[in-house]
C-alpha cells in the first residue's frame, strides 16, 4: 500500500507548476496528507559574482525578489487549502533550485516531490539544465514531474461529485 503524508510541490510559478499544484491538491485529498508548496528565489549575489556596481544595490533588490516571490506564494493557497490539507507556503533563497528542494524533501521527510517540467528541447536541456532532471536523479523520495499541457487526470471537484453519484 502506498502511504502519502507529505507531500512537496516546487514551483516557479509557471502553468507547468500550477498544473503540478492541482496534481498535489488532488493527492493531498485521496491520501489526507499535508501539501507544502515551496519556491527558490535565486540569490543575485551568487549569480552576480563578477559584475562590477552590482553587489552596492544587491540587499535591497534581494529583498524586493524575495517580498514578490512571498506575495506570489502565498496567491498559490486558498484558506481551503490551509484548513482542509495543512498547506503551508515556504520561500527559500539559493543559488541551486535543484538542491534546495532536494534538501528541503530531506529535511521534512516528504514522501513525494510534485513539480512541472518545461519540456525544453535536446539542445536548450543540454545547455541549461534541468532543475526537474537534478530533482528527479537526487530526491530522497519519488517524483512526480508534470509537463504542461499535461493528460487531464485531475478532474475539477464538480466533476468528481457528479462520478461519485
């Protein structure tokens, strides 16, 4: 038997992460297990190691990145999210999105990771990476990646009453 807690979905705020949410939603309710949706701001000073002037602004911009990227996560949950699944929202800064979400998995012991895939071609993968592919080959646990537009599994709760009838 399959037993979900919690469950993880990392998002960048794109349709492929909006999609992953209503996959961890729907999981959230079959299995009664917590959701917590988690999003890595990238670290300017990191990224910007290099470029001359930049570092002078860099606590305010940080801030500003951080308090867009707090106000767009906490959009992601209704209060019925929070009542009913436990939901939480979580905001952490790094340099390596792969790795804190693998870490942050870790750490909470989810039983699975819930996140959207851009599907990028062979060369654009080859060049950038995939943030979904280093998830996937170093979780501590399994993941569910969604790509967008994905096979409509979830059906909206309407739908769901009207099967169950």
């Amino acid at each position: 038997m399959i037993t979900l807690n919690r469950i993880l979905v990392a998002t960048d705020f794109g349709e492929a992460a909006e999609a992953a949410l209503n996959y961890g939603r729907a999981l959230a309710r079959v299995f009664g297990a917590s959701l917590t949706v988690l999003h890595v701001a990238e670290d300017l000073l990191t990224a910007s190691l290099g470029i001359e002037g930049f570092v002078g602004g860099y606590p305010d911009f940080q801030r500003s990145i951080e308090e867009g990227a707090r106000k767009q996560l906490d959009t992601q949950l209704s209060e019925q999210d929070r009542t009913d699944l436990g939901a939480v929202a979580v905001l952490r800064t790094s340099s390596s999105p792969a790795l804190t979400i693998v870490n942050y998995a870790k750490d909470t012991k989810s039983d699975l990771i819930i996140m959207g895939t851009h599907g990028r071609g062979a060369m654009a993968h080859l060049l950038m990476g995939s943030v979904a592919e280093r998830v996937v080959r170093t979780a501590p646990c399994p993941v569910l990646t969604i790509k967008h537009p994905e096979h409509e599994f979830v059906l909206p709760d309407a739908l769901v009453q009207v099967a169950k009838a």
